[in-house]
C-alpha cells in the first residue's frame, strides 16, 4: 500500500530535507514519526531536496505502509506526532508505481522579499531589501530566466560535478501583496542554490547594481562569477509539486 503524503514545514532549524548522519533533517523527522505509527521502520522518499533553512508549503513524499484507518485518521496520527515546526497536510492512496521524485512534472519555487524592515516575527521567512527597490525592472528581467537554457552561472555543487547544467523554467513571475514581494518560478527541477541565485542576480537589477544587458550576458556566458550572489535561505519556500 503506497502513500502520497503533502507536508509543511519550517526549515530554519533543520539540516534541509535530506537525512543526514550527524544533523536533524525534516525527513529523519517524518521517518522516525511514522515509525512510532506504523511500530516498524519506515522509508520515505521525497520529491527532491531542499536545502538547510529552506521552507515548504507543499512538500511531497511517499512510503509504503499497511494502514486501515482511513486517510484522515493517519494524518492525525502523524499529525499529532510532529514538532510545531512540521505540518502534515494530507495522505492519499496511490498506485504503487507513483515515485515522489520521478513522477513529479513541475516544482513551484517562491522566494519572498520585504520592503524595508521586518519586525522580529516576520524576519525569518523572508529577506529585508529597501524599499526604493525598482520592481519593474526586476519584472522586465525575469523572462531572461525562462526557456531551455545553460544555468551554469547559477550553479552551485555539492562536492560533485553536474551531468548537465541545462534545465528548463518554464514560467517565472513576480506580485506584490503590501510590503511583500514575491518572485515565483516554475520547472521540472533546479540545481542547487540555482533559485537562490538567480534572486541575488535580481535584487541586484533592481537596486541597479547590474544592468539588465548585462544579466543577459551572464546568462549567456554560463559562468558562475562573483557578482552572482545567493540569497539567503530564509526566504525560500518550496510552494507547490505538480503530477
């Protein structure tokens, strides 16, 4: 019996999402919670990682396990097993081919600016920048980020070298809800730290600190240079695993 699972979570705290041997992960704490539920060893696999300090609002993962009690009642079960800072939002059934990872056809990626200052409750699920931050002119580079293209200028590696830098965003966007501002971006997957990147690239556009001529020419480059900083993690959510 296969299990598609959608979860939350507050990343600060957490080694991001992959289980690692020597610090506390988002999915050591999920396996070790359903393995109190289902009083054996669990294996969960997600749709992908997200990296230390990184947030979700719809992570997915899958397990397999033989429970009776009907979908709700497993939520709650796990539900009430979980730290404050993880959330289990839904279970369903699934073919027992359905991967988390393999399956998935679009991740929704938003990072979240605020004009000027935050207070102490909002700081740490977003990044600060002034408020005399040009906008449109984040809005007007934002395309230069969609299509098939070399990211090698926003790469960054674990230890190991990437098969291929090519990936495919297939649509990017940017709306304001008061001070907030979010910039979203949509594709079948993305490198490490690439989303990160890309923000730092276009907050400095927008404080023109770079020109959009040449943001293009970085792209086209594929080179990762100094100029091309990561933004921080905090600011980062995981929105959304389309199937």
């Amino acid at each position: 019996m296969r299990w598609k699972c959608v979860c939350a979570y507050d990343g600060s705290n957490y080694a991001g999402w992959q289980a690692q041997s020597d610090q506390m992960s988002v999915q050591q704490v999920l396996s070790d919670t359903l393995k109190i539920v289902f009083k054996n060893p669990v294996q969960i696999t997600g749709s992908g990682r997200t990296d230390a300090g990184v947030h979700a609002l719809g992570q997915v993962f899958h397990f397999d396990g033989d429970w009776s009690h009907g979908s709700e009642n497993l939520i709650k079960a796990v539900g009430s097993r979980l730290p404050p800072d993880v959330q289990a939002l839904s279970a369903s059934m699934v073919a027992d081919d359905f991967h988390a990872r393999f399956s998935a056809k679009l991740k929704r990626y938003q990072y979240r600016l605020y004009l000027g200052q935050p207070d102490p409750f909002i700081w740490p699920f977003c990044l600060s920048v002034s408020d005399r931050i040009d906008l449109n002119r984040i809005s007007e580079a934002l395309p230069l980020f969609e299509g098939e293209k070399d990211f090698a200028s926003f790469a960054a590696n674990r230890g190991q070298e990437y098969e291929s830098t090519v990936r495919n965003i297939t649509s990017t966007s940017l709306y304001q809800d008061d001070c907030y501002v979010y910039l979203v971006f949509e594709a079948p997957g993305f490198m490490y730290k690439m989303v990160r990147s890309m923000v730092g690239l276009l907050i400095k556009i927008g404080l023109g600190n770079v020109s959009i001529e040449e943001a293009c020419q970085l792209i086209d480059d594929a080179k990762r240079v100094p100029v091309i900083e990561v933004a921080p993690a905090r600011g980062l959510f995981l929105e959304k695993v389309f199937y």
